[in-house]
C-alpha cells in the first residue's frame, strides 16, 4: 500500500523516478508484503524496457537483485553535472563549430600576413645592389721605401680573411720639409673600413701572422719586421703591441722575415730565429729570439758568406728523422744545423731534445774538411721555394735559376728533375694542374720586351703542361693560384694592354702608359682565359684569399700611382683593390687560346667557370 500512495502523490506530466534510485516510502514498506515486492520488480522489469509476459522469473534472484539496488547510493545528476537526457554531449557538440571557426579564422589571418610580408619585399623593399662589397678600392697612403708587405689574416673573427698592409702618411714639420711616419692597418676583408692602424718605429719589410701558436685558437697574432733593427709582435685583433725586441748590431740590418721554430727555452711557445747581414762585411748572423717575450736568445752567431747574387732565405728544413737545417746564401743555398747554431749561441742551456736529431742523409753532404755548413746548391739561385710532398713530413726544394729549374728531393738532396729555361724573372707559382696530387709550377719567362711566354710545368716530371705567349712589358709580375673544390688550382697572372678590351668596368683609371689585364686560368678548360680585372697602375703584390663559408675566393691588389700634378720627388699613392673572384669571373671577357675549336663555347665556359667553389685541396686516401 505504501508503494500506491507513494505513487499517488507523484505530480501528472512528470515521469516517475528510475526503480533504481531510492525511495524512502516504497523501500520501507518492501518487506511488509510479498505482493508489493513483486510488483516493485515487475515495475523495474517494464522500465528497462524488457517484458515480463512469457518470462520466468527467480523470485530469489529478483529479491537479491532488488535489495543491492537498496543498498545502492542515490546519485544526484544535478550535482555531479550530468543530465540523464545527454546534456553533457549537446554542450560538446554547440562548442565545436566556435573552436572550428577560431581555427579556420588564425589560419586565413597567417596566410594574409605571409601574403602581405611578400609583396613588401618584392616591391616596397630594394633589392641590395648586386655588386656591393664585392668590389672596393682605397687610397691608404703613400709607399715607404721599400716594397710594402701584404698579408691576409682573419684579425676580427669574422670568418672572412682581412688584410694588413704598411705604408707611409706625410707629416708637416716646416713649411720647407716634409716628413713621413710609418704605419701598419688592418682592413676588412668585407668592405674597406679600417680595423686599427698602429705607428710603428721604421718601415716594415715583413708581416707575418698566426706563427706562435699554429694550431691554436688563441693564435691572434701578428709578427712586424722592420728595415733595420725592429721586431714587434702585436695583437692581430687590437693591433697593440705584446712585445718588441731590437737586434744590436755595430754593422748590419734585419734580413726578410724571421723563421719560426720549435719551443727552444720550454715556455711552450715558439721561438723564432732572424738572419742579419752585415753592411760592409761579407757575413750573414743569425740571433735567436723567445716568442714569448721577444728577449734574445744568446749571442749572434756569424757565417761567413761570399756573394755571388741573391740573398737567398733563411728558410727551415726538416728532414725524415727529424733533424732541423737551417738554409741561405747570397746566389748560392747553404744549408747549416739547428743544434750548431743553438750550441754557438751560448745560451747557457741544455741541448733541447727538438735539437738532438740528425739524419745521416744530409750530414754526408758536409765536406772533408768538417765544415759546418753542407752547400745545396752552388751558384745562380734566383729563388728558393720548399714544395710540400704529397703523403711525406719532409718537403722538396725547387730551385730557380739563371739557366732553369731544379728539383731536390727532400730527404737526401738528390736530384729529381731539371729544366733548361732561361729568363725566368719571377718566382714561380704552385698549383694544381692535373690531378695526380703533386704541386705544378707556373712560370713567366721574358721572351722579349714586349711579351713573355707562361708555361706551367709537371711537379712530378718536369714536362711543359701549357704554354700561351702573352703581351708584357715590365721585369716583374706577380702571379698567385687558388685551390677548387675539384681538387685542382685555378692560376692568376698579368697580361698587357694589346688584349681585347675588357667590357667590364672594373679598371682603375690612371695616368700611365700600359692597361694591365689580370686574367684566369682553369685547369679544365685549357683553352680558355677569362680577362677579370684590369688597371692602369704599377703592381706591387697580390694575393688571393679565401671566403670558406661561401666558398668563393677574392683577390687583394695593391698598386701604386702618382697624383696629377704630384712632383717626382713625392712618393706614389698606395691603392688597394680588393674584388671576389667567381663575381669578377661573371663579368669577366672570355678570351681563347690558339685556333682551336672550343666545346662548349668560350661564352659557356665562362658561365661554368663562374660557378667554381674555392677551398682546400681535398686530400687522398
């Protein structure tokens, strides 16, 4: 009955409560009567939607079944948040089309601002000039009175190689005199801003950097050799000194650059060595000098020498085991030990152990007498260069002389190959001209007045590889080489103004008598020259560096003119030039050689050879 009256008083239009949930009339009355359980359970039965009609039913299941649902927890829907009738997906559903809309919304506003970032520049935005930084000139100052040195050192960490330069600017000291102060500067190798410039004491013969410490980061250095008795070592980044050193000498002069040497007094940097000549006697010294703090190492220690030519070296030789030599000469090549001149120094020290090697090889070429020198090579040395060799610690020696070249094994000085040349002005060029790994030379000799012949030479045989005649009038000319990625050597030298005309307009105007034409030459197409840059000045040096990032390559000229209207007695005007090689090499006048055919066309080759990657020589297994 309570189960009746429970129901009774349920309002109409209301659905009445899942059987699951608990009701405190009908739950109360369930054990009263057995009627009232069976229709409770039949109740449940309809409204999980099964029929009782043709169904057995277990009263004691129905019964056990009835009293867990007793025992069960009402749960409110209202306060857990749900809704019997799906509540919780209709809400899931209303919000899909706002997060779709939001979404579709961000993407179309990125595509707009991509759009509009590409029109600005496109349009709005000019385009950098194609040429910039890749061609500059600047007046740094006047010539001293020597050749002015020139050397490509990354000083600012750029990756890109900057150039340091000496020279001389003019200062008033009356209005009837005028003298000059002597600088060195680094420039940029990026644009032709200055780094530092520093005023050193005499002119500078010689600028070597990153010598100490070769194989350290920290090798930011820069060693200034000066005419006469100077030796600077200064900071590449700063250009401020870390030490000097003079050389006292009653009678002689600092001789070219000073050689690098192992660690002599064990402070774990580099000791250096400089050759000095006497003034009035015949008598070459060297002196040993600390890289660490630039104080000297010992006492002079003085050869006697006959001049017969060119002052040749001082240039260090190792040998296969180890032993170090020490090789000069005026016209001739001389070669003496390390360890006797460190023991004739007096030092006051121990014999290092860099020192205690000798190679039977090169002591057999001593002479009866117990000499201590071992002559290489007797007369007409025009120039000596020592030649890397391919898989070997020990380098060859190529000799250059009045009659032709030489070339000395390394590790016992016998000769490999010799040609007969004669006029050969200018020190040759290595490079690679084929691909067997051994350096090739380029050579310039002086036909006539008016032209000269180039021919390069196998390093391994000595047989001519190329030849071509081009118009020169001037003794000297300076030639580089710079390495591709295919393993070759693309060579640089100078011609006169009888070529065709350049159709670029990289030249330098000046008032003198001949245009000189820098042109390039490629291993892989022999047959022809592209015309790169030309000027109407003196050439003083050249040299050629390279960008590793970009894999490109630039050449750094130096020339020298006069002002207009500038009296003999002033000094020319120092002007440097720097362009990158493969921008020059689009713009350059391709020429050919002889009268053969070219496949492909001089025109296609130039738009190949534009395409070069510079860098180092890739090494065989």
């Amino acid at each position: 009955m309570a189960t009746v009256l429970s129901r009774a008083l349920k309002l109409p239009g209301k659905k009445s409560h899942d059987p699951r949930e608990y009701d405190p009339l009908t739950q109360a009355d369930s054990d009263e009567s057995e009627d009232d359980l069976v229709i409770n359970i039949q109740h449940n039965g309809v409204q999980n939607g099964k029929g009782s009609r043709g169904s057995y039913h277990d009263p004691d299941s129905d019964v056990e079944r009835a009293s867990k649902r007793v025992q069960q927890r009402p749960v409110d829907a209202k306060e857990e948040g749900l809704s019997p009738s799906g509540g919780l997906d209709l809400e899931l559903k209303a919000t899909s089309p706002v997060v779709s809309y939001i979404r579709t919304t961000v993407f179309l506003l990125t595509v707009v601002v991509s759009m509009i970032m590409v029109l600005i520049c496109a349009f709005l935005i000019p385009c950098p000039h194609r040429g910039h930084h890749q061609f500059w000139t600047l007046r740094i100052g006047q010539e001293t009175g020597i050749p002015s040195p020139l050397e490509l050192f990354d000083v600012n960490m750029d990756g890109v190689p900057d150039i340091l330069i000496s020279f001389a600017s003019p200062k008033n000291v009356s209005q009837d005199a005028m003298k000059h102060h002597n600088s060195v500067a680094a420039l940029s190798g990026i644009n032709n801003s200055i780094l530092w410039s520093s005023r050193v004491q005499e002119e500078i013969q010689s600028i070597k950097c990153g010598l100490l410490l070769p194989d350290s980061p920290q090798n930011n250095t820069c060693l200034l050799i000066g005419r006469s008795k100077f030796l600077q070592l200064v900071n590449a980044t700063s250009g401020k000194p870390i030490w000097t050193s003079s050389v006292h000498l009653s009678n002689g002069a600092l001789a070219t650059s000073a050689i690098v040497l192992p660690d002599l007094n064990g402070d774990y940097i580099s000791d250096l060595l400089v050759l000095t000549v006497g003034e009035q006697q015949p008598h070459l010294g060297f002196q040993l000098v600390s890289g660490l703090t630039g104080h000297l190492l010992g006492e002079v220690v003085k050869y006697e020498a006959t001049v017969k030519g060119k002052l040749q070296g001082p240039q260090v030789h190792y040998t296969t085991q180890g032993a170090i030599y020490i090789l000069f000469g005026f016209g001739s090549v001389q070669a003496v030990a390390l360890k006797d001149i460190y023991t004739q120094a007096k030092t006051g020290e121990s014999l290092p152990k860099a020192l205690q090697k000798e190679d039977p090889e090169w002591e057999k070429w001593r002479t009866v007498n117990g000499s201590q020198t071992i002559n290489v090579y007797r007369t007409g040395v025009e120039f000596l260069q020592s030649i890397p060799v391919l898989d070997s610690n020990c380098s060859d020696l190529l000799i250059t002389t009045t009659d032709g070249l030489t070339l000395l094994r390394g590790k016992d000085l016998e000769k490999r190959w010799a040609v007969s040349l004669k006029n050969v002005k200018s020190q040759p060029q290595t490079g690679h001209f084929n691909p067997d790994g051994s350096l090739d030379f380029l050579l310039q000799i002086h036909s006539n007045n008016t032209s000269k012949r180039i021919v390069i030479i196998d390093g391994t045989s000595g047989v001519p590889l190329w030849e071509w005649e081009v118009p020169w009038h001037v003794k000297e000319a300076a030639a580089a080489s710079v390495p591709t990625s295919d393993g070759k050597s693309a060579f640089v030298f100078w011609g006169d103004g009888s070529l065709p005309a350049n159709s670029t307009n990289l030249n330098i105007q000046v008032d003198t008598q001949w245009n000189r034409h820098l042109l390039l030459l490629h291993p892989s197409y022999p047959g022809v020259i592209l015309d790169i840059f030309n000027v109407s000045a003196n050439i003083v040096t050249m040299e050629i560096g390279i960008k590793e990032l970009e894999k490109d390559a630039f050449v750094v000229i130096v020339t020298s003119d006069r002002n207009i209207g500038a009296s003999d007695n002033v000094p020319q005007t120092l002007v440097v030039s720097k362009l990158a090689l493969r921008w020059a090499m689009s713009y350059s006048h391709p020429l050919s050689v002889g009268d053969a055919k070219i496949r492909p066309k001089v025109d296609d080759v130039k738009r190949i050879l534009s395409r070069l990657k510079f860098g180092t020589i890739p090494q065989k297994p």
